[in-house]
C-alpha cells in the first residue's frame, strides 16, 4: 500500500524540485565562465584552468554527495533531507551571487554538488509514495522534469546573464526558497519511523556501487561503454561556454539559447522518434548508430567555422539520443530482476565519475589549446578528444555485443 502522501502536493513538489535542481544548474552554465574569467582579469586561458577545477570539485562532491543523502534519508526520513538540501542549495546560490572572489566559487561549488544528491532523495519518495505498477508513470515525469529543467534553467540563465552575469544566480537562489517554504508547508514525510534504516557508510559508499559490477562480467562492456560516453559528454558540457565565446564571440544570451536547442531536441527525440527507430534498428544497430552520429556531431563542433553551423549540428546530434534507450534497454534484458537496482547504481556512479574525469581534462585542454605560447592553436580540441574518445566506445560496444550474444536472461 501507499503511503497516504501519494496525493498531488508531494507529487507536485517532488517534480518541482527536480525541475529546479536541474534549472538551477542550467541557469548558472552561462554566466560562471565568465564570471571566472572577470577573476582571472580576462585571461581566458586562466580562466579555463580555474573553470577546469571547480567543475572537478563540484562533480567529486556529487558524486560523494548522492549516496550520502540517499543514506540518510533513510535514517532520518525523506523529507527532512529533502528540505535540508534545499535550503542548502538556496545558500550555495547566495554565496555565488555574492562571491568576491574564486576562492568563494570553489566553497559554493562543493555545496552545490553535495546538495544536487538531493535527486537521490527525491527518487526514494517517489518509490515510498507510489505503487509498483504506476511506478514507470511516475518515473517518466521526472524524466520530463529533467528536459523541462535544462530547457527553461539555460534560456533563463543566458536572458538574465545578458543583464548582470550575478542575476542568474539570485534568480536561482530566489527559486529554490520558495520550494523550500512550499516543502515546508505541504510536504508530508513519506518513510514511517518502522521503516527507517541505521545510517551506515557502507551503504553511502558510492565505490561499493561501482565494485559491484565485477559481479556481473555480461555488463562490464555495457558500463565501460557508459563510462567513456560519459567522459565525452562532460567534455563538451564544461568547455562549451568557453568555445563558442572564444571562437564565435558569444554572450550569455546565444549560449543559453544553444542549450535550449539541445534540451528541445533532445526532448522531441527521446517522446517521438526513439521507439519508431529502435522498432527499425534495433537495439545493437541502434545504439551503434546513436555513437556514431554523436562522434560525427562532435567533430562537426570542433571544424564549424561559423556560428551558424552549430544549430544545424545540434539538431542533427539529438538523432545520437537513440543510444541511451537501446543500451538502457539492452542492459535491462541481460540482468536479473532482482539485481537492476544495483545494477542501475552502479551506472549512476559511473556518470560522475565520467563527469569528474573529462569535464577538468576538456577545460584544462582547451586552456592549453588557446594560450597564446603554445604553436598549436586549436580550440575546438575538447570537441576532437570527445569524438576520438567515442569512436573508442564503438569499438568496445561492438566487441561486447558480438560477446554478449548468447541468449538474454
């Protein structure tokens, strides 16, 4: 049975907050490039080394953070984390706001990756609140909530931006208060005290996560696979903002409406196309299809000459989102019942790890590839090192499927 919160204010706030936290994130992409840049004295090559690790601490301490708050929130109930997150992600947007100088970035930063695994918290309540069969219902809004969130957070963000680069981040923290004063006044608890767990670090480990897949020698391939796309998918996220200023002259405004391109295509391909081509292809041909025209995408970035060029690759890269169902579903048909939680952990784990190796590597590369000293200028190097890396992933994807090809489970 469940729990008497399965009524439309949790479920309303639940989305909500998922929207925000993914807003929030999206609102700041295209100020905080050049809001570092404005410390580094406009010194882009500095600011792309500063920008190279506060990425890298805001995806370590995410990566820390999600199994943590999920942790706890069964120790202490799901909506005190969730609140607690809140209002922590509301300060950490403050303190940006108002930050002299890096130093302060770097402590706001690691708040906002800690409180991003409030996501992790959110999914719990959704499980404790809706029945098995209206799981995949509920699911499937959150989804949505992801796409609205990266649609709205970007676009707003470039509006704002184009004012005060400070504005988005005050926007951002005004948003997340008053989902935090919402919480407060309608969110009932989900998990009943009966019900509760003993906080214990192993279960908040997210390593152990990623240590359980040698259990599961049919996957490895599938999650090395993961792993790489990942690593070159963060590669474009955190020099994005930093390529298309430094070689098409773009302002918070362009960029944010780029990323909103992306979102909107990405969205119309996941709710429209993905099972009219996976019905054609296949999974294998799919995701094999999906790598490669996300590879060609990249190198079509890194080579664009004009501005212009870039909306049309955007466009044709959403085709790529075909691979992310197939190996989902893939996945799902060579792992037992009873091991697709842990499973779907450990490929959690792997996002951030992909985030926490390529988005440090890209900015730091592309800091290197413009710095005036160097004889090689090449700022489109991020883009090439993605789609090298991706043709890579093919390889190994290919290899797993002809392995993999004994009877599904």
């Amino acid at each position: 049975m469940p729990s008497p919160a399965d009524r439309a204010p949790a479920i309303g706030f639940i989305i909500v907050t998922v929207v925000l936290a993914v807003m929030g994130g999206g609102l700041v992409i295209p100020v905080l490039p050049g809001l570092v840049k404005q410390f580094a004295g406009g010194d882009i090559a500095e600011a792309s080394h500063s920008y190279g690790w506060i990425i890298l601490i805001f995806a370590v301490t995410q990566f820390l953070g999600a199994p943590v708050l999920g942790a706890l929130s069964d120790r202490f109930g799901r909506r005190r984390i969730i609140l607690i997150a809140t209002a922590g992600s509301a300060l950490d947007y403050v303190l940006m706001a108002n930050a002299p100088n890096l130093a302060w970035i770097f402590v706001a930063r690691m708040i906002a990756g800690f409180t991003a695994g409030v996501i992790a918290a959110a999914n719990a309540y959704l499980v404790d609140i809706t029945p098995p069969e209206r799981r995949a219902q509920r699911f499937g809004l959150l989804g949505a909530a992801f796409g609205l969130g990266f649609v709205v957070g970007p676009l707003l963000g470039g509006v704002l931006g184009g004012l005060d680069l400070r504005l988005p981040f005050w926007a951002a923290a005004a948003l997340s208060a008053l989902n935090f004063a919402y919480g407060w006044l309608v969110l009932p608890e989900s998990l009943g005290p009966t019900l509760r767990r003993t906080f214990g670090w192993r279960r908040a480990n997210p390593i152990a996560a990623l240590l359980a897949l040698r259990h599961h020698p049919v996957v490895l391939g599938l999650a090395t696979t993961h792993l790489i796309l990942w690593i070159a998918q963060s590669m474009l996220h955190s020099t994005w903002v930093l390529y298309t200023d430094y070689r098409y002259g773009w302002g918070p405004l362009q960029v944010g409406l780029s990323l909103c391109l992306v979102g909107a295509c990405s969205a119309f391909v996941q709710a429209s196309l993905v099972k009219r081509l996976l019905d054609w292809l296949g999974e294998e041909r799919g995701a094999l299809a999906g790598f490669t025209v996300t590879m060609s995408a990249f190198v079509g970035y890194g080579l664009a000459s004009q501005p212009g060029l870039i909306y049309g690759l955007i466009v044709f890269a959403s085709l790529g989102a075909v691979a992310g169902p197939a190996l989902q579903s893939y996945l799902t048909r060579h792992v037992a019942a009873g091991e697709q939680g842990a499973i779907q952990g450990a490929f959690m784990a792997l996002t951030s790890v992909g985030a926490i190796i390529g988005q440090p590597v890209a900015a730091w590369s592309f800091a290197w590839a413009v710095n005036p000293e160097n004889p090689l200028h090449l700022p489109g190097i991020a883009c090439f090192e993605a789609a090298a890396l991706l043709v890579a992933a093919l390889l190994v994807l290919a290899r797993t499927f002809r392995r993999n090809a004994a009877p599904p489970r």
